[in-house]
C-alpha cells in the first residue's frame, strides 16, 4: 500500500542549519522517509562536530546581550513564537505524522501540548 505524503506546502525552512544568527550551508542531508512506505517526504540537513562547535561558541559569544534582553522583550518573542506555532498548527501536525508515522490524533495531542508550553513560558 503506497500513501500519498508531502510536506505541507505553508511550512518552509532556510537551507543548512542555525548558528548564531546566519543559516550555515552543510554538505550533507538524509532522506526523512514516511515509515509506512518508505516514501521520501523531506530532507535534513546533516550537522558536524565543527558546526556543532561553531554554534555553541556563537551561543557563548551572544549570552550577554541576550542575558540584558527586558523581560518585555523576552516576553514578545515568546508570544510571537507561539502564534507562529497557532498558525501552523494544522502543517505541523502533518508533518509530524509523517515524521513518525503516529496517528494524527496523537500528533494533534503534541503540537498542542507544545503551544501549551510556549504559551505558559509568557505567563
């Protein structure tokens, strides 16, 4: 039995991965496959040790002007984050379905605890 899977076309991401405050291209990606049928769905981008070093090195530069941040700020960006997450809502759970392979209901169950969580970060 084949399932048709796909991204969900809102959600889009920039290539590479996070490292202080630019998107560093990698060299390499892996398949994410849907595990019902093997089907590709998505690729990830594969970090290194090097990248992974560069990154916490990044963190440790910018702790202190983060750290001086008002909690009025702080308090923003964790609103906005979750109503990111609101907005998306429906593309996430999908795409955790095809992640993992799990019933939508259960995946519904996780995106849901998840703006939970962002949601009381702000409280």
């Amino acid at each position: 039995m084949t399932f048709a899977v796909a991204v969900p076309a809102s959600l889009s991401w920039p290539a590479g991965l996070p490292v202080g405050e630019s998107w560093v291209p990698v060299q390499e990606a892996r398949d994410v496959v849907f595990p019902y049928d093997r089907s590709v769905v998505a690729s990830a981008p594969v970090g290194s040790a090097a990248l992974a070093t560069a990154a916490l090195d990044a963190a440790y530069r910018l702790r202190s002007s983060v750290g001086r941040l008002s909690t009025a700020i702080r308090r923003a960006v964790l609103a906005d984050i979750t109503r990111r997450i609101r907005a998306e809502h429906e593309a996430l759970v999908q795409l955790l379905v095809l992640e993992t392979g799990k019933p939508y209901v259960d995946c519904a169950v996780e995106v849901a605890r998840t703006e939970l969580t962002w949601s009381l970060a702000t409280a």
